[in-house]
C-alpha cells in the first residue's frame, strides 16, 4: 500500500498532533518563540506538509537539522528559511535553539497578496528557500520578529489588523534582502537561470514528475528547448539529470532504511514496484535488491 504523506491542515491541528502545547485564537496566524517548546517536547518529526506558510528565523542551533523536500540542511546561526504549502519538511531540534517561527495561512494577507509565490520567489519551489543574514541585518530582522511575537500577545482591540500589515512589511524587507544578495552575485545568463532553476524543480519535485514535458511546462519552454540547454550547459540532457535524481534518492533508501522494495518504489514516486525495479536495472545494470546486498 502506497504510504499517505501527513498534511496537517490546521495550524492548531499541527500542535496537537505534536504534543506541544501551544495554540492561536487566529486560525490563519501564528507566531512563537523557539523558548516556549518544553524540554521534554518531540525532538524530530518525519516527513509532512501543511496548509499554511512557514517563516523560521533561527539565532543559535547546535546540532539541529532541517531537510527541505529533498534538501538537507545542517541548522547554523542567523538565517531564515521559507516554506510554501506544497513543501515536504522534516527536521531534528535540538535543546538548545533560539530563534521564531510564523506560520500563516494565504487566507491571512488575501487582501494584499494574490499568490505568495510570485510576490515572494523565497517561497518557490524552484527557487533557494533559505537566506543566510549578515551581521548587519540580522538585528534588523529580529526587532521585527520580535515586535511580530509581542503584537500577538495582547490584546489590543486592531491586533490582526496590525499583524496583518506587519507581515506584510516584514515579507517585502526579506525581498529586499533577497534582491540586495542577488545584486552582489555575477547575473547569470537567460540559459543559466533556465537551468539552475530546472534543477530545484527537479530536487523538489522528481517524486512526482519524471518527464521533461513537466518541467518544461514550469519554466514555460519547449521540452526540446529545455533538452538542448540542459545539454549545452551540464553536458547531461534533462531526462539524465531527473533520472540520476530518482536513482540517488533510490539508493539512500536501500541503504539506509529496511524498507521493502515496494514500499520504496511507491515512496519514490511509482505506480508499480515491477516499473521501479525496472528502471532501477536500466539505469544502474542491477535491481535494486541486487544492490542492497551488494552493499552488506
């Protein structure tokens, strides 16, 4: 049977399931400190998605970690990271974490904002979703996290109106930043934007879609167009870096889970384990179990 992802729709439903005993009485927003999860709380949660945004600022971690979709991130002090609705999270924490969260849902700054991703590229798929802080801002961006948390906290009788606007202003500052950090970086060509974003769709998204078509639609060219750039810049065609994708994600299962060939192939985005072990065999010359016990 083909394992369900959690996706929590809720925000309080998040905390619930969690354990930490924590909640909003806005149902779209909510933003906490890192110091209010107990010590005796879950220290890591497995792969889930949820209907609402994601906003981290993290001041100090010493051992905690993060995987974006296919992503892993060791935590280091003072960057943010983002996720959108369609983002696959998990993580580790440690005791020892310092920082702020926002979780809030589209419906918040529907008034302001159509879609969160055209406004905000941070939130992207094909786009990083994590932005390293200089010294220089991050006391900047903190005051308004922190003013963010206190705001939440009252009772003031325009409290969600003001979080509302303050969100807002806070999600145009992080775009600042982000075009300040792309200003300082060689502007890529036409091609190269092409390709780095191909990449990140495939990194996100390779569970899911395994034709160039997919992704070609994406980025609003041609599968041909998108082939001979590919091609012309990394030496490799599309279909090969999608399929070196499925294949490495493959191996760590095999390697370093006890998972069942079926419970993989259905993981790692197949209708069928007889189609998986079949592609498996092409691209790597053994099946996968051949290469689980090879590897003993």
């Amino acid at each position: 049977m083909k394992k369900i992802l959690p996706r929590f729709k809720e925000i309080n439903e998040f905390f619930e399931t969690t354990g930490f005993e924590m909640e909003t009485d806005i149902p779209d927003f909510l933003v906490f400190s890192f110091d209010e999860f107990p010590q005796n709380g879950i220290m890591s949660m497995q792969p889930y998605q949820k209907d609402f945004y994601h906003i981290t600022l993290v001041l100090k971690s010493k051992n905690s970690e993060i995987t974006i979709d296919e992503q892993h991130n060791t935590i280091q002090e003072n960057f943010l990271y983002f996720l959108s609705t369609e983002h696959i999270f998990s993580w580790q924490r440690d005791l020892n974490i310092k920082g702020f969260t926002i979780f809030f849902k589209p419906s918040f700054l529907d008034l302001y904002v159509s879609t969160f991703e055209n406004n905000f590229s941070f939130f992207d798929l094909s786009e990083s979703n994590i932005i390293a802080l200089s010294p220089s801002k991050i006391n900047e961006v903190l005051d308004d996290f922190k003013k963010l948390y206190k705001e939440f906290n009252t009772s003031s009788v325009y409290r969600e109106e003001i979080l509302q606007t303050s969100l807002l202003a806070l999600l145009y500052k992080f775009k600042g930043i982000q075009e300040e950090f792309s200003m300082l970086e060689i502007v890529p060509s036409k091609k190269q934007t092409i390709v780095f974003k191909f990449k990140n769709l495939v990194n996100n998204l390779f569970i899911t879609y395994k034709h160039v078509s997919d992704y070609a639609v994406k980025l609003y060219v041609s599968a041909n167009t998108l082939n001979k750039i590919v091609k012309d810049l990394t030496g490799k065609t599309a279909k090969e870096i999608i399929n070196e994708k499925v294949i490495l994600e493959s191996k760590k299962m095999l390697l370093y889970t006890s998972n069942d060939i079926s419970e993989i192939a259905f993981t790692i985005g197949f209708d069928e384990p007889t189609h998986f072990i079949r592609f498996f065999k092409a691209q790597t010359q053994q099946t996968p179990k051949e290469y689980r016990n090879s590897k003993m």
